[in-house]
C-alpha cells in the first residue's frame, strides 16, 4: 500500500453525526437504515466531538431489562434512565488526525479493536468516522 494520510480517504463517514439531545428511539432507526454505523458521533453546536455511542451501548440501554443484575449498580442505572445520547456517552475515545499517516492510524484500530475512529481536523472540529470498511475499500483499489 503506497503511503497515504487520512485526508486521502476523503470523504469520511457522517451518517451518525448527532447532537446530545436526540432520542433513543431516533438512534435506533439511524442504525437500522445504516447497519454499517458502528458507532454515532455526538458533536456540540460547534462541531466539536463530545463522545461517542456504540450500537452495543445503545442496545443494552434499549434492552437494559435483559442486563445481568451483577452487573455494577452505576451502569445498571445509566443505561435503565438514558433517554439520549449524551446518557449514554462513551467520553475516553481515540481520534485521528486528518494528516495522520494511513499506517498509524491503521496500527491504532488493530491494537485497540476499532470498528471506525473518528478524525478530527486540525482545529479539533469533527470531520466524521474512518470505517474499516472504507480501509478495506481503499485496500482493494490500491491491489487492482
């Protein structure tokens, strides 16, 4: 693979680009028409990334009647009283750059087992989610 930056693979994902205060329920029909959406991306009015919530989370805050009661009290009682997005915020996330080199970025999602990172510009303003899907793509053009 020839060496290339994120900025390469412009443009990126924005489908679950949302705000704090969207519902659950809205959350749940923007994963099912894109089921390719691993995870939503909760920006300020300023664009700037708050968080994000996986569809697994969004998932057990759904279904949370079904979560193990050994589970620890305090994640019991956030996903049982989420109504938003900001409920359910993951806050501890990584990001990339748009001029970060394609490799590093690549060896980040691997170690940490990403589904997508989101990549941010340089004025720290979300540009929207890098899919493996989008790596895999870029891959098999660069093999052909």
């Amino acid at each position: 693979m020839k060496k290339q930056l994120i900025k390469d693979l412009y443009p990126y994902n924005t489908i679950g680009n949302v705000s704090g205060t969207i519902t659950i329920r809205k959350m749940a029909k923007l994963v099912v028409k894109h089921p390719e959406t691993h995870y939503l991306c909760v920006v300020d009015d300023s664009d700037n990334l708050l968080g994000l919530v996986s569809r697994k989370r969004l998932f057990q805050a759904i279904f949370s009647h079904h979560v193990s009661a050994s589970s620890k009290v305090t994640e019991l009682y956030s996903l049982l009283t989420s109504e938003h997005a900001e409920d359910l915020l993951i806050k501890h996330f990584i990001t990339c750059n748009e001029s970060d080199p394609l490799e590093k970025v690549i060896n980040l999602m691997v170690k940490h087992q990403l589904d997508a990172i989101p990549v941010v510009n340089k004025a720290g303003k979300l540009e929207g989610l890098l899919t493996i899907e989008q790596l895999l793509s870029n891959w098999l053009e660069a093999e052909d």
